[in-house]
C-alpha cells in the first residue's frame, strides 16, 4: 500500500509508507522500514491490509515478531479512519521491560496530557517479543475490544468502541519521535515479521451461510484445533458471510482470510 503521513510534531519526519516495503520469505510477510532517511526528510516503511473494507466485529489473531532493533512500531490493528481505530503495537525501543501497546480510537486524554487507560494500556511482557514468534489477538465486539498475547486476556477495553466497518492491517514504521518510535538507525534495514494471519469476522454484505470451498460452514473449534481448509482448496476469495445482527462471530468461522486476499 502507498501512501504517505505528514509529521505530527516539529523534529519528526514524514512516514512514506510503499508497498515494495511489503515482501514475502520463507517465514511469512516481511514489512521493512528503510535504513536511511530520504532527502525530502521521510523515512521509507511499509503496510499491507485486507482488501475487503467491510469487516464489522470479529476475532483477529496473528503470529508476529517485531525487530530487536530499537526505532520502530510494529503494528497490528481494524481502522475505518482516525475516529474508528483498534491498535496492538510493539515499540522495539522498549526492552526493559518489554511492553505492548493496546489503544482504541479516538483516544481519552487525562487532564495533564497523558492517554487515559479507559482507551489505552501499555501492558508488560514476560517474554523477549523479538526472540520468537508470539500470537498476538484482539476479538472486537460490539461493546468492548479484548487484547489476547498467546492466548491470554491481558486487557479489555470497552469505551469508544468503534461500530463501523473497517479493513484490518500491519504496518511497521518511524517517525523519529522520542516519546513514541524512538529515533529509527541510520545503518541498518529493519523487518517485521508477520508468520500467519487468522481472521474470524462478520461483514456488512449480504449474508450467505455457504462456504465457496464446502458445504457447510466453518468451526470456530476449527482454528483452534488447526483444522483449517487446505491452502490448495481455497479460492483467491474464500469466504464464508454472516449477518451482524442476526449471527454471532464467535459461533461460526465467517472467514478465514490468508495472504491471498491481502493488498500490499
């Protein structure tokens, strides 16, 4: 995906985001922030998303590991635009401890500046994120957004839920900022790992039940046990619909979304 994000204070830089940022290794999708900054002052990065723009409530899991370089964010996140947001990232200038980043947009903002925890949480891992690969998960329903870490709760949000359709994407980036990114190296490229991607999710298209790979609609006990339609058997667009209103995500896999139908 190209596009570009202007600076928000003086001394940042502009975030170019190209989607020849975005490439494919034996392990799964790597997204690089550029070693340098260019001469108009933008640091190179790279995002990659759905191509559908419809999903509306679901469960989102994928397999991550951010860089141990400190000076990026590793970001795994639903957006409609700036007011309909749900963010997990992993800033790799944190390291002691580590932490990961939970947010829902738009954010509440304390008397004194600083981001409320009813919108926001800055959680403590045990674990090197960047020594292995991890699951990270968000399940967004219609009256809160819980944050999973290999399948444990570690928050649950429930103000400023968004309840619009919206696509769901990774990015990884710098902007230079010191309370945020961290000011990115100058001598090295630097990868984010995304290994799988999983998502169970409801749209606001028309509803049909049928699975264009089979009969009958998928499990949820599918994914959990890894029982999932073989890669050979899924068309480009392999999906299963239900209705919002009248269905729930957590009672049927109303699609298993892999690389196939992304948009780099």
């Amino acid at each position: 995906m190209d596009y570009h994000v202007h600076r928000k204070n003086q001394g940042d830089f502009d975030r170019q985001f190209d989607k020849s940022h975005v490439k494919m290794s034996p392990d799964g999708a790597q997204i690089l922030v550029s070693k340098s900054v260019t001469t108009n002052g933008k640091i190179i990065s790279g995002s990659f998303g759905t191509t559908r723009k419809d999903i509306l409530f679901g469960t989102f899991r994928s397999s991550l590991r951010p860089p141990a370089i400190p000076g990026t964010v590793s970001s795994f996140y639903y957006y409609r635009n700036d007011s309909a947001e749900i963010d997990m990232e992993l800033l790799s200038r944190f390291t002691d401890p580590h932490k990961v980043y939970f947010a829902i947009h738009p954010q509440i903002y304390n008397p004194n500046g600083a981001a409320s925890n009813l919108t926001q949480d800055k959680h403590p891992l045990t674990f090197d994120p960047t020594s292995a690969i991890h699951e990270y998960r968000f399940d967004w329903l219609p009256d809160q957004v819980q944050f999973y870490v290999d399948g444990q709760n570690y928050r649950t949000l429930s103000t400023n839920v968004p309840n619009s359709p919206g696509r769901v994407l990774f990015n990884h980036w710098s902007d230079g900022n010191p309370n945020f990114s961290g000011d990115p190296p100058s001598d090295l490229d630097i990868y984010f790992l995304i290994a799988n991607a999983t998502f169970f999710f409801n749209t606001t298209q028309q509803p049909t039940l049928s699975c264009q790979s089979r009969q009958l609609p998928c499990l949820v006990s599918d994914i959990m046990a890894k029982n999932l339609v073989p890669k050979s058997e899924l068309p480009l667009t392999a999906v299963s619909r239900a209705n919002a209103a009248s269905i729930p995500f957590h009672s049927l896999a109303l699609c298993v979304a892999s690389f196939m139908v992304f948009l780099a």
